[in-house]
C-alpha cells in the first residue's frame, strides 16, 4: 500500500512537471511570435529608406562595372586617360552619395529620433 501511495506521488509529481514544461514551451513561443510581430512593425517604415541604400548600392556597382568603361571611352576622347578616370569616379561617386543621402533621410524620417535617445 506504501508502494502504491509513493507511486502516486511519483505520477502526480510527474504530470505536475508535464505540464510545467508544457505551459512554460507555450509562454515562450507566444512570447518569441509577439516579439516577431512588434519587430515587424517598428521596421515596416524603414523599408523605403533601406530600399533606396540598396538601390544606391547596386547602381553603384552597375555603374562601376558597365558604364564606367564606357564614360571612359568617351572622356579619353578629350581628355588623357588619368583626367578620364578621376572626372568618372568622380561623378559615379557623386550619385551614388546622393542616393545614398536621400536613403538615410527616408530613414531619419521613419524613425525620427527621440529626445531621450540624443
């Protein structure tokens, strides 16, 4: 009889525990999906100015690979061919910084900055 008590406490012990463990892996996982959720939201707003650094980072490199032999060519008609390279970097670098300052400014507009945070 002493057996059966024990072994009733041992199963009640063990179903307490299930349950702990059931209850605890369901707070976190409701926990993690309303930190994904509020993490979704607070960048939903960034995307256009994360969009744009993107945009300027990849014409950067369109331009730098295809279209800045091209303006080469075209240059070291007039000019010799160091003058050629500077003034293409130049303009290429000039556009890209622009798209890249615009980007930035779509950012800063999302997320406007909080006096506490200054």
């Amino acid at each position: 009889m002493a057996n059966t008590a024990k072994q009733d406490g041992e199963d009640d012990f063990a179903d307490a525990l299930h349950d702990f463990e059931t209850q605890a892996r369901n707070l976190v996982r409701k926990e993690v999906d309303v930190a994904r959720r509020e993490l979704l939201e607070r960048i939903k707003p960034s995307a256009p100015g994360v969009g744009l650094i993107a945009a300027a980072a990849v014409c950067s490199v369109f331009c730098g690979a295809a279209s800045y032999r091209l303006t080469l060519r075209i240059l070291e008609r007039w000019l010799n061919p160091g003058t050629a390279a500077f003034l293409a970097a130049v303009g290429y670098g000039s556009a890209g910084a622009r798209m890249a300052l615009i980007g930035i400014r779509a950012l800063q507009e999302a997320h406007p900055a909080r006096s506490d945070e200054r």
